[in-house]
C-alpha cells in the first residue's frame, strides 16, 4: 500500500473519532443539563390555616386567600373527633344553629375554647352534642378557630355557613297570577321549569277519579291523544270555555290543538266544575326531514 493511501485511511479514521467523541460529549452536556428556577419569579407560600390567621395588617387579597383556603379544606361532617387534640377534620363546615357531636377517645378530658367567654369541654371516652349558635360563642357565619386545653395556637376552625333555606314545592296547578299575586319572573321561570319537568310524553290520559294520570301530559300540536273513563259515572273536562265529556267506563280519542284552537304552552283543566287537576303541556311537533 503506497503512504500515501494509508495516511489519507488514518486521517479519515481521525475524522471519526473526533465526530463521535464530538457528538457523545454534546450528548452527555444535553443530558445533565439542570434547568435553574428563574430567581425573579415570585413563589407563593403555602397558607396555613392555623397560622396565617388574617389580622390587622392583612390585606384584603391575603384575607381572600385565607378564606378560599379554608372553604377548600372544610368538612361538612356531623361528627368532630378532638382525640389528643388534634382534630378531625381540621375544619369542620358547620350551618349556623346546627347541632354537632364532638368526640373524645382519650383518658382525659379535653376542652376546646373559642374565646374567654365560651369553652367547650369533651369528658373522657365521651360524646356530647353541640348547638352552633349564639349562645355558644358563634353569633354567625364565618371562621372560629379553637384551641385545646388551653394550649395555644388554635388547633381546629369551625367553619359556620348560613343554613340552607328549602324551597317550598312548586304547586303546578296554581298557574301564575291565579292566587292574585304579582309573580316575579323568577317564579315564572320556576313554574314552567316544573311544569317541563313533570310532563310526561304519552298518548293516554287516564281521568279516572278526576285525579289524571299523568298531571301534566305533554301533546304535540296536532296529536290525537286518548283520554280514558273508568269511573262509574260520566266525567267532564273544562278547558275555559272548552268542555269534554268521557262517558263513563269508555274513552275518547281527541285532538286537544283542535279543542283549544291555541298553539304552544300549558293549559290547566277542571274535572266535573271543580279546582284544576290537571295539566295538557302543548309543543311544537319536531321539523320534518
């Protein structure tokens, strides 16, 4: 082999390596490389709850911050265990005026306090009920935070909430406006939601009684229903000036868009002259293809 060819083979073979070597300690940079935080970005600390208590000097943010903190972490439970004073759950939600148990394991008495005036002392390997009102120190909804045993700082947070107000059930028969009040129009709104709510898609009413089943039956514009007697005696219906009569022990079949000569909505109907008992809910028949 002349040197001229073997020279021109270690060269390129030089080539390689120094590539290779090239390449792997890039690799090996790529790899390690640790991505450093960026020192002007600001952290924020977590909130302790039993600490971070808000006082004089917090701003309203930091109040705000404190007060979703506790909201995430409350517990509508109906049971508060203080065993070894260290409460479960740590904050427990609690409606204003509604009666807890607090639960005590240990072989000493523990006593909670909310302020100098009010304490709350659990016996040993005992239970007691609690009223969350007024009389026992919480005079509203909010946080109260509690120490044990007198041993500060606070050690739970009794989370009151206002107590949930039912709303009475919606009468479907009163229609709005017919118990001479002036309705809101959230309670109208409140009324038709019911009156959808309840209707019920068939093509039999059974009026038997004159207690209709179902109340409020839903009938597309133009569609014959069925409306069924089992009674003894004749039954008839009133639809303001309508009236329809089913026979006793028979039914009818009828078209109510015809009866009524009205497009979409609900129409409330009398049995035999006496209060509405029922519902017809009228609707637009689906678009044809």
């Amino acid at each position: 082999m002349k040197v001229t060819e073997r020279v021109a083979r270690l060269a390129i073979l030089a080539i390689v390596l120094i590539v290779v070597v090239v390449a792997g300690c890039d690799r090996a940079m790529t790899v390690g490389k640790t991505v450093m935080p960026d020192p002007t970005e600001e952290v924020t600390p977590a909130i302790d709850l039993l600490l971070d208590w808000p006082g004089e000097d917090t701003t309203d943010e930091e109040r705000n911050q404190w007060s979703e903190a506790v909201d995430a972490a409350a517990v509508n439970v109906n049971l508060l265990n203080i065993s070894g004073c260290t409460p479960d759950p740590l904050v427990i939600e609690v409606e204003h005026g509604e009666s807890i148990q607090i639960y005590n394991d240990d072989a000493t008495d523990h006593t909670l306090t909310l302020d100098p005036e009010n304490s709350i002392t659990v016996p040993a390997f005992e239970t007691i009920n609690i009223v969350l009102s007024s009389d026992n120190g919480f005079h509203g909804t909010g946080a109260y935070g509690y120490v044990c045993d007198g041993v500060w700082p606070s050690v739970g947070i009794f989370y009151v909430v206002e107590p949930q107000v039912e709303q009475p059930p919606i009468d479907l028969l009163i229609f709005p406006g017919d118990d001479g009040e002036d309705w809101t129009d959230e309670e109208r709104n409140q009324w038709w939601e019911a009156v959808r709510a309840a209707a019920v898609n068939v093509n039999l009413l059974d009026i038997t009684g004159c207690t209709p089943d179902p109340v409020v039956i839903e009938v597309e514009q133009g569609e014959s229903i069925t409306i069924k007697n089992s009674d003894a005696t004749d039954h008839t219906l009133h639809w303001g000036g309508h009236i329809i009569t089913i026979p006793a022990g028979d039914t009818i079949d009828i078209v109510l868009s015809d009866v009524f000569g009205r497009g979409t909505g609900a129409a409330g109907y009398r049995c035999d002259d006496g209060p509405t008992v029922g519902i017809v809910y009228t609707v637009e028949p689906p678009p044809s293809e």
